[in-house]
C-alpha cells in the first residue's frame, strides 16, 4: 500500500502507525495533522508535504465524500472494541464539503 512507506506501526493499538486529526469548519472538513508513533508520550508530526506536496494544513479533504458518525456524550462501557453511544450525530460530506447533518438514536444506527 501507497502510505506504508511513511507510517510503521510499533505498538498493537495504533496498527495504522499514524494518528490524524480533523476539524469541520466553514462547513469543510479540514485535516489539521498527522503525528507518527501514536503510542509514544511525544508523538512526532508527520510533514503533510510528504502526502500532498505543495500543500500546508488545514488541508480540505476533497478526496473524502461519506457519512461521518461521531458518538454523542458520555459512551457506556463495553466489551466492545468501540464505544457505544445513545445518540450519535452523522454528517455527510461530498469532496470535504460538508453537506448536512442529522441526530439519530443508536438504534437506527
């Protein structure tokens, strides 16, 4: 794969080896930063360069067009590898713009 080159994994819980960080504003989704070695107490930025040469942070995401499920208030506790949620807020975005938002109980989800 493509960003095998750029990221190694050292540690089980980060097996992508690089961690990213979003914003939504002005309606676009933005990346912020990518760091390496996630599980490290200082993880290290990753120069976005690499990834997208010419290019500086935030960065549109034009390359993402789905549905976005972020978890809303405190997450039960689980045995489940991912935090469950009563409600949850989907957003769905369209070459990083975003295009609106809806509610949902974690039933329908």
């Amino acid at each position: 794969m493509f960003l095998d080159q750029f990221f190694n994994s050292n540690c089980s819980a980060n097996w992508r080896g690089h961690k990213a960080f979003w914003r939504i504003e002005d309606a676009r989704l933005l990346l912020i930063k990518v760091v390496t070695d996630a599980c490290s107490d200082v993880p290290k930025e990753f120069p976005i360069e690499k990834l997208f040469p010419g290019k500086s942070t935030p960065l549109l995401a034009s390359w993402y067009s789905g549905k976005l499920v972020v978890g809303i208030g405190k997450p039960h506790r689980s045995r489940a590898l991912r935090p469950q949620y009563d409600r949850y807020l989907v957003i769905t975005v369209a070459n990083g713009v975003v295009l609106g938002s809806t509610e949902q109980d974690a039933a329908v989800n």
